[in-house]
C-alpha cells in the first residue's frame, strides 16, 4: 500500500518524464521550449534525482540547462537576426549563453520598431521577461548547489547582472529608477513599459540568494559582483504594495517569504522586516482570494498554473511554520497563516482528477500546467536546499 505522499512523488515523476517526450527534452521530437516552464522543470528534475538517485534526472536536468541556453539564448528561427542574442561570437555564446539575457519562447516574434502596441497580442509576442529571468536565475542556482559545479553560479550571477542593467532604467519622468515589464529581445528596447508588482522582490531575493551561495562558497570575487544590484533592488522595494489577490501572485509572495527565511536562518541574513513585510502581503491577499472561492468554479474558468502557483506557495508555508517551530527569529503572525493551507491540497487534487485536465483551460497550457502541478506535488526539486 503506497502512502499519498508517495502516489504524489510517482505522479510527479511521471508529468515530468512526459513533459520530457512530448518537448522534445527526450525522444525525437522537435524542441520546444519556454522560460518558465523549463526554470521549474530543471528544478523538479533535479528533485526526483535527489529523492531516487536516478542519473537519469540529473542529466534530463543539465540537457535541460544546455536546451534552453541554445534555444533561448539565440534569434529565432525565420528572425533575420542569427546565432547568439546580442551578436556575440559563437565561442563567447558557449562560454557565457545567459550574457544576452534570455528569450522567453512565446509563439510570435517580438513587435518591430515602430509598429502599434496591442495588448492581447502583445502577450503573444517574443521578447524578454524580467521575473521569467529571475526564475532561470533560481533554477543554474539550484544546478550549481546540486552538482558543486561553480560555472552555473556564474551563468547565473551573469544573467541577473544583465537583465538587470537592462530592466532597471532611470529615464522616468521623475528620475527615480524603475523596472519595465517586457524587452526586446536584444534587450535594446521597451516593450511595455509598467512595472510588475513583484519584480523588484523577485530581483532582490535572486540576487541575496546568489550572494549568500557565493559567501558559503568562499568565493569573494562573486559575493561583491552584485551588491550594486541588492542595494537598487531593495530601493525599489520600499513602499511598495505587494497585495494581491491573484493566486500566483500570492503563491510568489509565499515562496519569497520561505526562501528569505532560509537565508535568515542559514545565511545570517538580517532583514526580518522585510519578510514580515511579505507575510503581511500574503496575507491580506490569501482572505481576499479565500472570500471569493474561486476554487468552486468548473475548470473551464479556471487556469491551473496560477492555482498551482498559489500551491507551490502555500507548501512552502507548510516549510516556514515548521521552520518557527524551532527558532525565535521568525514573525509571530506565521501561526495565523496556517488557517489557509488547506487550499493547497484542494488545488492538488483537483488537477491530478483526470477529468479536470480535459478542460479547454488546462490543454490551452498544457506544458506549463503540467510541470507547475508536478512541482507542487513533489516540491522539494524547487524549495529545497
């Protein structure tokens, strides 16, 4: 008799081997690939490796890695441009393929100079994402810490150093820095010009995770690369309203929180304002979503990725509150979160019923959902050390 925990680790196992196949990772089918998806996807694999000592996963992980940088980190296909984004020669594209940043693998090719904006189609459109970015950034992280291997810590130094240069711009009206949403794909234009809510935080938690794997790896040269970018990140962080009442947006809020109360505890990081900030976020936005429930609806009005999000989130509150347990240096007002975390396993088993991912919402998302789902079955790949 298997327990729940295990039915989950094997359905994950098995999202993930398909995700595998049918994107071209393993089998003969063509590459397809998309920054966030893959960022997660990396993680899960690493996770099932971990858990099974499977060589297997680890290489569908480091292939994985090598895909998305030479599909992401080039042109196109039917782009005029060719080779690696920004130009660069074919030996310094292998040497540094996150130099120029990432694609993020939409269907359509990025909006020329000059034509009109749309914003239905623009969601459509190539170009880059500063949070898909940062989860790529989290995910060589995770690469690094699983193999010991210091070329994906800089890869990953490399990109948040780029994307930021190039997502952080100080030509606003009012002269105060600010991030855009979405570039080009040479990183020389604007595409939308809002900010995303969470990006900054998404910024600076990337960047003090970097610094803190670089302290312990006694590595000097990489803990001072991006303390210029820390110090930019955390300015924009300050005042800002990060409540939400979008599911993944809270489950991002959640993870931020987790990861920052690793980095509390392990890394000596001192900045538990900042995450009673966050809690406090999360909160606010975990009643306003519980008040609607919007997990009642049918799938069809559902998107399953930014449930699964809000999951992912909540399972790293389940590692936070036990994290409390044992230390004094956590917020108090962790305890009153908890009254939420039923809702992960709500979401969960809704998207494992086979029925619900019949719907037109979960094929439409097909890839993205599935590894999303896995990763909240089987998180460990994603939250863990």
């Amino acid at each position: 008799m298997i327990t729940e925990a295990q039915a989950d680790d094997r359905f994950a196992r098995h999202l993930m081997d398909e995700f595998a196949e049918i994107t071209g990772l393993s089998g003969s089918k063509p590459a397809r690939r998309y920054l966030w998806t893959d960022a997660f996807a990396v993680c899960n694999f690493l996770g099932i490796h971990r858990q099974r000592g499977e060589g297997r996963y680890l290489d569908l992980a480091l292939r994985l890695v090598d895909q998305v940088h030479h599909v992401l980190g080039r042109y196109r296909s039917g782009d005029a441009r060719h080779g690696w984004i920004g130009g660069r020669s074919e030996a310094e594209g292998e040497r540094h393929p996150t130099r120029g940043g990432l694609r993020i693998g939409k269907p359509l090719p990025e909006r020329a100079p000059g034509d009109p904006f749309d914003a239905r189609l623009e969601w459509d459109r190539d170009g880059q994402y500063f949070h898909y970015l940062t989860q790529w950034v989290h995910a060589l992280h995770k690469v690094h810490r699983e193999t010991g291997e210091p070329i994906f810590r800089t890869w990953a130094v490399e990109l948040a150093e780029v994307a930021h240069a190039a997502f952080v711009r100080s030509d606003s009206p009012m002269g105060a820095p600010r991030m855009v949403w979405k570039m080009s794909i040479d990183l020389d234009r604007v595409l939308v010009a809002s900010m995303g809510q969470h990006d900054p935080l998404d910024a600076w938690i990337a960047y003090l995770e970097l610094r803190s794997a670089a302290a312990d790896a006694e590595s000097a040269v990489t803990f001072g690369t991006l303390q210029r970018e820390i110090d930019e990140a955390a300015m924009l962080c300050r005042g800002a309203d990060w409540a939400t009442d979008d599911p993944l947006g809270i489950g991002t809020l959640l993870i931020s929180a987790y990861r920052l109360t690793t980095m509390i505890l392990e890394h000596a990081v001192e900045d538990g304002e900042s995450l009673g900030r966050i809690l406090a976020a999360a909160e606010v936005g975990l009643a306003a979503y519980a008040r609607g429930d919007p997990l009642a609806e049918p799938a069809a009005r559902r998107l399953a990725f930014r449930e699964l999000g809000l999951a992912l989130g909540l399972h790293a509150l389940e590692r936070m509150l036990a994290l409390a347990a044992g230390s004094q240096r956590l917020p108090k007002r962790l305890a009153d979160l908890a009254r939420y975390l039923p809702l992960a396993g709500r979401i969960d088993a809704f998207w494992c019923a086979g029925v619900n991912r019949q719907a037109s919402t979960w094929l439409a998302h097909g890839d993205i959902n599935a590894v999303m789902l896995a990763t909240s079955l089987a998180p460990s790949g994603y939250l863990g050390s």
